[in-house]
C-alpha cells in the first residue's frame, strides 16, 4: 500500500484523482483549504478506512509523511485564481516550497500540476513542451502563469540540487462532473446557461480555440506519470482536438437538446489567449497516452451531471 498525499483533493481534479487512487488501494491523505474545492466533492470517500481529508493551506507548513505527492492545490478558473492574485502566488511560490521541502524530508516522489498557462498566449502552434512561453509577467493572468512558471522552476532545481523525483504535468483545459458551477469556466458557464435557458455568453468574436480534455483522460494521463520511472521534464496532457468557443457553444446546445438559448457575445478579458493545442507526442512516447474520450461523449457525461445538480437543488 503506498501513502499518497494530494493537495487540492476536494477540487474537480484533485477529487476524481482521489477516487482513482483509492479504487486502486492507496492510502490517500487529502488536503485542501477549500477556497474553491468543496467537502462535497470527495464526500463519498469520507469514513473509508484509507481516506483521510484534511483542511490545511499549503502556503503553511505541513508535516505529514507520504511516499507520493500530487500537488494540484491552486484556483484554475481566471476568475478564482485573480479573486486574490497575491494568494495565488503565494500558493505556487510558499506553497510550492513547502511540498517540495516535504517530498524532500520523505524522500518522496511529487508531481505538480502545471498548465498551458506557461505558454502564455503562444506564438508557436501547436504547443510543445520545448516552447518557452509568451506570457505577460504584469497583467491579470500573470498571478497564475507566472505562479506556475516559477514552480516548475523550483522543481527543476530541486531535482538538480537534492535529487528529488519530479514530475510535471502541463495540463491543458480539462472539464467534466464537479467543476465548481459557479467559477466561471467556459465548459460550466455553457453547460448551465443552456440548461437554465439563459444566452451562452462567448467572449469576444468567440474565434478564439482551447483543447478540452475529458477529465477521466486526464487523470489517466496523470497517473502514468506519476507512475513511470524515466522523464523528469515536463510533460503535456491535454486533448489535441482544437475548437473554437462558437463551436464549443455549438456543442453545448447539442448536448444539452431542446434548449431555447441564443449565443450572445460579451467583451474578451485582457490577455485572453488567442489560440491553443498541446502537442502530444511526449505524453505519447513517455505514458503511451492518448485520450479516448471525444468532446460529444464528455459533454453528455458532463450535462447528464450538472443537470442532476439542478434538480437536486429544487
Ligand atoms: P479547482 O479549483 O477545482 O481545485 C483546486 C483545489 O485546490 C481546490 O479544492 C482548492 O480549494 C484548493 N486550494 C487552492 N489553494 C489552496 C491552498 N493554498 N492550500 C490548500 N488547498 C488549496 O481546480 P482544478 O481544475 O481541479 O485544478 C487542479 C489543479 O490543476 C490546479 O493546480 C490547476 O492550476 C491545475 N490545472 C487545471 C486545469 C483544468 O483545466 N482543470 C488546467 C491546467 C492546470
Ligand atoms: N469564455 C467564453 N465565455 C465564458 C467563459 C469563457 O467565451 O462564459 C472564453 C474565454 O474568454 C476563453 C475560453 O472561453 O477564451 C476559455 O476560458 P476559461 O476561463 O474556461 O479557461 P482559460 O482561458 O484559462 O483557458
């Protein structure tokens, strides 16, 4: 039985990894502070003899022993993470110390959960794990992106200093059942103004694309590389199927059927990333990962889920 620890584990990731890694028999220890995560989530696995959850913020030291780390605590959506940007930073910076002084102390394996934020909006297209990025380091985005950059900098120096085994997963934009309704991502933003009956709001000319990844493709992808003894670097995950946000809208309707919604559009956030793709062929070569999931299947899962939601909230 090993000891995994995950920060971030009443989160959308952080509670479908949790579930992958009990189902497995792990002894998973789950720490969250529930800024956007919610006890909720990992509700079902309170009172199982090898789930433990505990309320903790990373940026505070934390002394528990552990044979594995997933460190995802961190706000995603743009509007959780630049609710209180200086947190935010303190999170990949303070935070990331302290689990990288843990896995250091406990001999550890960690793997962090970085972003397509690296790439900032990307110049080069499709994104591969070689390209550094083209990020604005003094704009709205720049708490998380720049959070993010510096973690996996303090990884790599970890690793060159201490020998500290490390992974890092780049994901890209993942969906799929408890993505926090209310955190303003466009998946549960689309999803919920469709099944409400309200106008999906598209942000700019909705010409802009981002990659979805259904999340169980993600977590798979996750777990083959916590779980593979060779790549240090960073590693993409992410679905290289490309849409635009009209075709994602487009989709949503679909999947929802029969919803009396129109597409409207709303002013685009500064900084919004015009384009992005993850090149695949590490993930591919390293994890023999792809996803298996297309964008119409995980969007009938992800509807089927948040309508549930809304009745039970009736
Ligand atoms: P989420 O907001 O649902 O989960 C983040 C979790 O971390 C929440 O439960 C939150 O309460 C917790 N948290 C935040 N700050 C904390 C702190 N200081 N101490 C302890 N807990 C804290 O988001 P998610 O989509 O599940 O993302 C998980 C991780 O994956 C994040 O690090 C995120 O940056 C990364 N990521 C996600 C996506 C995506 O599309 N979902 C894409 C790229 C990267
Ligand atoms: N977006 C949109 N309508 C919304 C929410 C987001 O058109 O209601 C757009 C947003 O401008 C961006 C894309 O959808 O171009 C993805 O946004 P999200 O916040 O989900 O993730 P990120 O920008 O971090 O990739």
């Amino acid at each position: 039985m090993t000891v995994v620890l995950v920060t971030g584990g009443a989160g959308f990731l952080g509670s479908h990894l949790c579930d992958r890694l009990i189902a497995r028999g792990d002894d998973v220890i789950c720490v969250d502070n529930f800024f956007t995560g919610s006890r909720k989530n990992v509700g079902h696995l309170l009172g199982h003899p090898r789930f433990e959850l505990i309320r903790h913020d990373i940026v505070q030291p934390l002394y528990v022993e552990a044979e594995r780390i997933f460190n995802l605590a961190c706000p995603a959506s743009p509007q959780a993470y630049q609710f209180n940007p200086i947190k935010t930073i303190k999170t990949s910076t303070v935070g990331m110390v302290n689990m990288m002084g843990l896995a250091r102390r406990c001999g550890a394996r960690i793997l962090h959960a970085s972003t397509s934020e690296v790439y900032g909006d990307p110049e080069i297209h499709p994104q591969h794990e070689d390209y550094w990025g083209h990020v604005n380091p003094v704009g709205p985005r720049s708490c998380y992106d720049e959070g993010k950059r510096i973690a996996e900098s303090l990884m790599m120096n970890y690793h060159q200093t201490h020998g500290t085994e490390i992974r890092i997963i780049r994901i890209f934009n993942t969906y799929g059942p408890r993505m926090a309704p209310d955190d303003g991502r466009v998946v549960s933003n689309f999803i919920l103004q469709a099944l409400q009956g309200h106008d999906l709001t598209v942000y700019g000319d909705g010409t802009q694309t981002r990659s979805f990844c259904y999340v169980d493709d993600l977590i798979e992808g996750m777990l083959r590389l916590m779980d593979q003894d060779q790549q240090q670097g960073p590693i993409n995950v992410g679905n290289p199927v490309e849409n635009t946000m009209l075709e994602l809208a487009e989709a949503v309707l679909g999947a929802v059927g029969g919803s009396r919604s129109r597409i409207v559009h709303h002013p685009l956030p500064q900084d919004d990333p015009r384009k992005r793709c993850p090149d695949i062929s590490r993930a591919k070569q390293y994890l023999n990962w792809e996803p298996q999931v297309p964008l119409v299947e995980g969007l009938r899962r992800t509807v089927e889920w948040y309508r549930q939601l809304l009745q039970n909230a009736t």
